[in-house]
C-alpha cells in the first residue's frame, strides 16, 4: 500500500529536505558569489591569491564530508550531523561578517576571515553528504524514481543559489560586503529551523519510520552490520598512506599544503574503502564504478568551478554589463548557472523517466561523459567570444551562452553522480561513500583555484607596502617625500589631470588621467578602495561617461606614478587621501609575464579558456569509450 501511494508521486519528506537544502545553498553560494570580489576589492588580495585562497576554500569544503559522512555512519546519524553542520556554518557566515566590519586589511579581520572559513568548511563536511544521503532513503530499493527524486531535489540547490547571488550579491557590491555575509548567515538559520520542525513528521522511510535517527550502520540488513566502519589495520593504511602521499605532494612536487591534504586523501581513501574485507566481489565491482567515474569527475569541476573565480573576473572587467542603463552587479552572473538549472532539471527529469520505461535509459557514465562534452562546448563558445573583445566589453551573452552550455552539462552529470553512488553503494557506506564521491569535487574545486591563478591579465599586482608622509601641492605630488626604501624610483617629470565630477565641481573624480613625459595617456578606473583596470590609449565618450556614472559620489582615492621600469606603477593609496597624507603603496606591472601551463604559454583570454578545452573534450572521450565497460562492472543496476 505504501509503495502503490509513493508511485503516484514524490513523498513529502522530499520537499522538506528540499527547503532545507534551499536555504542552505542561499547562504552557500550568497557568500561564494562575492567572495573573490571581497578578497580583491576589500582586502586587496591579488588576483592570484585570491584564486588559490578560494580553490581552498571550496576544496576543503567538499574534502569535509568524508569525515561528517564517516561521523554519520558510525556515531551520529543523518539529522544530528545536519544540524550540528548547520549550526557551525550560520557561525562562519557571522564571522565573515565581523571581518568585513573592521577596518580594511587588518590582522583581527583577517583572523576572523579564516576562522569563518574554518566553520563554513567543518559545518558544511557535516551537512552536505547527509542530506544528499536521506533522499535516497525516501524511495524503495531500484526505485525508478530516485534519479527524477535527486534532479528535483538539485533543482532546490539551484533554487537558492539562484537567488544567492541577487541578494547577497547586490548588498555586497552595492551596499557593504558585510551586509551581504549577514544575508547568508540568516538563510542558514532559516534551514536550521525549518528542518528541525518538519524532519519527524515527514523525513521518513518507505515502511513510514523515520530516517536518520541513529547510525545508518544499524539500519544495513542486506550484508554485514559490522561493516561500514575502517578496521585498525585500514585507519593505520588510511593516516599513513595520506601523510606519504602529502609529503611527496608537498616536499617533492612543492604542492601548497591544503593541496597535498586535498589530493592525499583523495588518492588514498577510495583504496581503503575498497579493501574493507565484509564486500562482496559484486560490491567491489560496484564501488569500483565510482572510484572510476571520479577521475573524469575531478576534470569537470576543475573547469567548471572557473564560475567562482576567473569567470567571475571576466564578468567584472571584461564584459558589457550595462543594460539599459543599469549597469548589473558581476556577482548576478552566478544566478544565471542556477537559473538554468530550475527551467531544465524538469526536461531533463522527464527524459530520463521516459527513456526508463522504454529501457533506453543510458547508464550513469555515458550520462556523465555527455556532460563533460557540453563543458568544452561552453569554453569553446566563449574563447571565440574572448578573441576579440571590443572596448566596451564582450557581449554579454558570451557569459549567458558559456553558463546555458554548463547547465546541461551539469545536469547530465552532478546530480546522475549523486543517485549512481546511492545505487551502487552498500546501505552501510552510503554516507562514507557519498564523502569519497565529493573528494573527487574537492580536488576539482581546489584545481579550479590553481588554474584561476593562470587568468591572464594586462596587469597585475606584484607588492604593497605603507609609505612615508607625502606632500601634496595643489595637483602636484612632491615625490622627493616617499621614502626609496622600497626601491621606488618615481619620474618627477609628470602631471596630473583630475577631470571633475561637473563643471562647478572643484574635487577630483575618481576617473584620473595621468600625462607621462613621453606624452603617453593613461585613462584610469578606480573606485575608493582599489584600481580596477589601466588600459594605454584614450576611452570612447560613452566609456567615459559610464565610469562618472557607476563613481559620481565616490570619493577620489587614488594618485598613480610611473615607476623607473617602463611597465611599472605606483598606486598611492587612502581612503581620505586628501584629508590625509598618510599613505599605502601599490605596485603594478602593467606588463606581466604570462602564465604558462603544461607548456603552454597563456598570453591571452582565447587560450586561456581553449586550456579547459582540451581538458574536458579529452575526458569527455576517454569517459565514453570506458562506459561499456563500467555498465558490465555495475551488475544490473541502472
């Protein structure tokens, strides 16, 4: 009777772990679509600090659910590790928002910058792979539903990281970055309150007991319950084989040390869960599938998470966002992956529930090696976009195209990933095996950063320092003032031209044209807390008149110096500079040795996204031709 009323629909215990997830993923991504910006506008991190430091962050973010899903198997269960992980990240989303309330760059904001991360990545190892676990749950064994079950459920991720950005991306940029912290902290206490309400009632099993109650170990009647946890002899190969593969990482490749943990355990824990000696040769088989898949998983991310960071940079300094009139805030553009995700899930939910009855339903890894195409198909459409971007920006549907592109591709893989593991995991692994699963996102997440790190730009910047007191006279800066301590040698043959916010006006813009002895011009774009580009010739009116427009009311901030190196400069900088002498030193390099990969020389945007490629269509292809092989390995289930 049960199983005939749950065919006529979804339970509603899936509704409830979908307004969870919700919330959660608003505050996730609510923090993730300003963090970059935060980084290199509020704390001026250079761009490729700033990249590694968030590949970190997302890294460790899906490394944790190892631990939480081990914790959840053995000791706490799903729904005691959800709220204990939901509480820990609402307490990092504060602290984010205590650092972007003290003052700018200093050492108490910083503590609390990493002390926020800390929580978010801790909290979220306890949340993530036990709420991913109890949707499965829902549903009978071989239940044709649970992949249209995880595709409406992802789409309650998408739904929130939707919505994420709009908020917390448009109180960060608009208003404070801390505003935009505090939005995402309040999303996750609203999941916190509105699991803990509805979880007895509705998060339960298909024989109507509740789910996530105690250890799932003791829920697993199929094999031996004693299984599920790591023998003496596996957590002694699990620490040593994870602090070998580190100090190789780390001592002989020079792999930072987040990356070898990342990469160490990614590399040893699948081993040890395959060793365990209660699976059965089918089961073994089965596991093996995912270990596999992970590999190709790993290539997937790595491009795809390029939407935190290098995509992020285009959206801010490469492409046109002005629409009629108003100029849209670069951290929306991660709402448009999310937003596609809420219109397809459905179609694609639908296709595979029809190709299931007809029993044309394509196995998981042809699935996923379709999704690993559309990727490269989204960098290909946007490095043609990037050959030559005009000067008022790309289009912005280059960015539009690349994110509809990745929607399907995503689709086709990250939530097939999710019901594949559910499937083909014993019952007693489930959780642990749903945190090996995101090692694999972790080690892409955190290649992701590394090769954001690669984004190649027509400047950079390479030190900052505090000054000694400079004398200002009227538009002229007395050079002779800053201390050569720091190796600043300044061309006093210079003038400045600060062009005026009106005709009546009699403060300086934040736009300043600087005139060089040699009679070069440079047109500068800078708001009150950083430069944001330098370009060498002369903007178009309209150009000019978006920058007076989008920095009008801002105060001027910056006075720039060109250095002895012809393609260095100095940027003075304070927030009241013209109140107070006292100030900081930026030095750029407007002429930047390009990145090299593999080889391969990075000299411009168009190779740098035909990198990502190669990368996916060459797992794409290796993916589809290992899938008959695989469907062998997984014995039957679909």
């Amino acid at each position: 009777m049960i199983e005939q009323t749950a065919q006529r629909g979804h339970p509603k215990g899936l509704y409830v772990l979908f307004a969870t997830e919700f919330w959660e993923r608003f505050s996730y991504y609510g923090m993730r679509a300003i963090f970059v910006l935060f980084m290199t506008k509020y704390l001026f991190f250079n761009k490729g600090y700033a990249s590694n430091i968030y590949g970190t962050y997302t890294g460790l973010v899906y490394l944790t659910p190892l631990i939480g899903g081990y914790v959840a198997d053995r000791y706490w269960g799903n729904r005691k590790s959800i709220f204990v992980g939901g509480l820990l990240m609402a307490l990092g989303q504060f602290l984010l928002f205590t650092c972007a309330s003290l003052q700018q760059g200093s050492g108490s904001s910083l503590i609390f910058l990493w002390a926020g991360l800390g929580f978010l990545i801790f909290g979220n190892g306890f949340f993530k792979p036990n709420i991913s676990t109890m949707v499965g749950q829902l549903y009978p064994e071989n239940d044709v539903r649970k992949d249209g079950a995880y595709s409406i459920f992802y789409m309650g991720i998408n739904a929130g990281a939707f919505f994420a950005p709009i908020v917390c991306g448009w109180l960060g940029e608009n208003v404070d970055f801390k505003w935009g912290f505090l939005a995402a902290g309040i999303g996750m206490l609203v999941a916190l309150v509105i699991f803990y309400f509805t979880k007895d009632k509705y998060v339960t099993g298909p024989d109507g007991k509740q789910l996530g109650v105690g250890p799932n170990k003791l829920n697993d009647t199929t094999a031996d319950s004693k299984g599920g946890g790591f023998s003496t002899q596996q957590i002694a190969i699990l620490v040593g084989g994870i602090l070998t593969v580190m100090s190789i990482l780390f001592f002989v490749l020079k792999v930072d040390f987040w990356g070898s943990l990342i990469y160490g355990m990614t590399i040893v824990a699948p081993f040890v869960v395959i060793t365990d000696k209660s699976l059965t040769k089918i089961e073994k088989d089965r596991l093996w599938v995912i270990i596999l898949v992970m590999l190709f998983v790993v290539f997937f991310w790595m491009c795809f998470e390029q939407a935190g960071a290098s995509l992020t940079f285009f959206a801010d300094e490469q492409t046109n966002r002005t629409l009629f009139g108003w100029t849209m805030p670069a951290s929306y553009f991660q709402s448009f992956n999310a937003g596609f995700i809420v219109l397809l899930a459905p179609v694609l939910s639908v296709i595979w529930l029809k190709l299931g009855k007809k029993g044309k339903n394509p196995v998981a890894p042809y699935k996923q090696a379709l999704g690993l195409a559309f990727l490269a198909l989204g960098f290909l459409y946007i490095a043609f976009g990037s050959r030559n971007i005009p000067p008022a920006g790309a289009s912005i549907f280059f960015l539009t195209g690349l994110y509809f592109l990745h929607t399907i591709g995503e689709l086709c893989l990250s939530p097939i990933g999710l019901s594949m593991v559910n499937k083909l995991t014993p019952l007693r692994f489930t959780s642990l095996m749903m945190g090996v699963w995101f090692l694999a996102i972790a080690t892409g997440n955190k290649l992701a950063g590394t090769m954001s790190s690669l984004y190649p730009e027509q400047q950079n910047l390479s030190a900052s320092f505090k000054a000694d007191k400079v004398t200002i006279n009227g538009n002229a800066v007395n050079w002779d003032s800053i201390s050569n301590n720091h190796g600043i040698n300044i061309n006093k043959t210079m003038e400045l031209e600060f062009v005026k916010k009106n005709e009546k006006s009699t403060e300086p813009d934040s736009l300043v044209n600087i005139k060089l002895i040699s009679g070069e011009k440079l047109n500068v774009d800078a708001d009150s807390l950083r430069i944001k580009r330098i370009i060498p010739g002369k903007w178009s009116k309209e150009k000019t008149d978006k920058i007076f427009n989008q920095y009008k009311d801002k105060e001027p901030t910056f006075i720039f110096a060109k250095g002895k190196e012809v393609s260095t400069y100095y940027l003075l900088k304070n927030e009241n500079f013209f109140k107070n002498n006292e100030i900081n030193v930026e030095k750029w390099n407007t002429n930047p040795v390009s990145p090299t990969f593999l080889g391969i020389v990075i000299k411009d945007l168009y190779t740098y996204f035909m990198l990502f490629v190669g990368l996916s269509g060459i797992a794409a292809l290796m993916l589809f031709f290992l899938a008959g092989k695989l469907k062998k390995m997984m014995h039957g289930v679909s």
